[in-house]
C-alpha cells in the first residue's frame, strides 16, 4: 500500500514537471513565431514595400501571428492524445511520416556539421 502511494506520488510529480516543460517549450514556441510577426511587420513599414511582396509580407506576419496563438492555446496533452489516436488508426503511414521526418532532419543536421 504504502509502494502504491509512492509510485502514484512520483506517476504525479513527473506528469507535473512534463507539463511544465511542455508550457515552457509551447511558450517560447509561440514567442518566436510572434517575435517573426512582428519583424516582419517592422521591416514592411520601415522599407514602405507596396504591391505583391507588401501583401505577401502582411499575410505572412498575419499567419504567423495567428500561429503563435494557436500554439499559445493548445493542450500539449491533446496534442499527444490525438497523435496516438492517428498512429493507432493507421501505423503503417505514421511509420513512413516519421522515416521521412528523420531523413530530412538527418539531412539539416549533417548539412550543418559540416
């Protein structure tokens, strides 16, 4: 009984500190593509762009803006709920997203070690 206490303590405190790092990485996430926004908002004004690229520009600040808070308001835990819910459903093509997410991660990675 007293194991149990213990394990269900230690199950709690690690899923308290998940959480927190996950915040924090959702956080800072979200600050960046926010941050982006707004360079990019600052250069079309200093610069006066107008036509295509201005709009171009605008949309892009506009997107990233509402990424930031898509980002600031999404569960983690949803988040990891509904991506076992889509590898149950079809592993087969969340085992080939993944190779193809490795590769190319390999491929930034040993492009910058270089």
């Amino acid at each position: 009984m007293m194991s149990e206490t213990v394990r269900s303590e230690t199950v709690s405190a690690r899923t308290m500190t998940t959480n927190r790092v996950a915040n924090g990485v959702k956080n800072a996430i979200a600050n960046q593509l926010k941050s982006a926004a707004e360079s990019i908002e600052d250069k079309l004004t200093a610069s006066q762009a107008r036509g295509q690229l201005a709009d171009f520009g605008h949309k892009t600040a506009e997107w990233l803006g509402r990424s930031a808070e898509y980002v600031r308001k999404t569960d983690p835990e949803e988040v990891v709920a509904e991506i076992e819910n889509k590898v149950r459903q079809s592993p087969g093509r969340s085992l080939l997203v993944a190779a193809g997410a490795g590769l190319i991660l390999g491929i930034i990675i040993r492009r910058r070690l270089r």
